[in-house]
C-alpha cells in the first residue's frame, strides 16, 4: 500500500527527476525485459552512460533518454547524494 507520506516524497522530487523516473518506469510496464536491476542502472549509475546506452538500444522501446546535467549535479551532490538515490529508488518504486 503506498502512504500518504511516500506520495508526498514522490512529490517532492524536482521535475527532472520525475521526468527520468516516468521515462524508466513506462519502459518497465512496456514489458520488454526491463529488469528492475536495469531500471536502477538507468537511474542511477550514470557515469557509465555509454554502457547503458549500448543496453537501451537492444531492448528498449522508446530512445535511449541522456542524463542530463541538472540530473547529474542534483544526484552527484557531495552531501545529498546516498538519500538522493533512495528517493530515486523510492520514486521508482512507488511511480
């Protein structure tokens, strides 16, 4: 059951963020083989974009979406970063 207290954490996340997450998330309920430890890939381990990119194209069904720089500052922040990514995960998971 998602809480009210989830919903408002979704909520709070920047538009960039829920833009990427909406993105993964119709890919996984397209049912084309979007694993839940891909959908994190996408989210998540941006440094090795290439690599994921390479991956999207085999077995996505809309063009591969770049990490853009806002995306890239907002989850690589040197404080925020680890409750960053659980909000992205979180995000996800309740998307």
């Amino acid at each position: 059951m998602v809480s009210v207290h989830h919903l408002q954490e979704i909520s709070l996340l920047p538009e960039f963020v829920k833009k990427r997450i909406d993105w993964v998330s119709h890919e996984m309920q397209a049912g084309m083989g979007l694993t839940f430890q891909g959908a994190f890939r996408a989210l998540l381990d941006i440094d090795d974009e290439k690599s994921i990119r390479e991956d999207w194209e085999c077995w996505g069904v809309s063009e591969y979406m770049t990490v853009s720089d806002k995306y890239r500052e907002w989850l690589q922040d040197p404080i925020l970063h680890d409750i960053r990514r659980v909000a992205v995960m979180v995000g996800f998971i309740y998307a």
